[in-house]
C-alpha cells in the first residue's frame, strides 16, 4: 500500500489530485483540483462535488473585514443525500 500512498503524493504534488479532508478515519483523494464545493451526507458519509460557482466574492469580503491575507476558502454542506432519504 505504501506504492500508492507514494503515487498520490506525487500526484498532489504535480497539482493533478488533492487530498480532502472531512474528519475521517481514512484518507480521502480527488482528481478534481479546480475550486469548488462540496456535499456530505451524514448518512451514509458519501461526499459530492457541487456543480455551482464558486463565489470569489467571499474572499474580498473577509479581506475587507479583517487584516488576513486570503488566498482561498472551502465551503461543505452537509445533510442527507437522496439515497438515504429514500424510504426502506
């Protein structure tokens, strides 16, 4: 296993996969690197990339308002998907 942990650090190294991080026991890997945010059910733990924009906007708003440097933000929702809500 540790052949692939080594593959995936050289990939987020290249910038080709990012490591995200939801407060898991285990590592959670993506191929998508372009900002953007995401969906996690806490049903069943699924996590789902949000087609919607992400709003630049934040980041002037929270420079404006403090004297921090911001270079990004993250931003999860978190509730219950479809397939858990589905009754039995």
């Amino acid at each position: 296993m540790g052949t692939v942990y080594r593959n995936l650090q050289v990939l987020i190294e290249q910038g080709l996969a990012a490591k995200i991080d939801f407060g898991s026991t285990f590592d959670r890997f993506e191929a998508k690197v372009a900002p953007h945010y995401h969906f996690v059910c806490e049903g069943c733990g699924a996590i789902v990339d949000l087609d919607i924009p992400v709003d630049d906007a934040l980041n002037e708003r929270v420079r404006e308002a403090t004297s921090f440097a911001v270079r990004r933000h993250r931003i999860e929702f978190f509730g219950i998907c479809d397939r858990c809500r589905e009754p039995a």
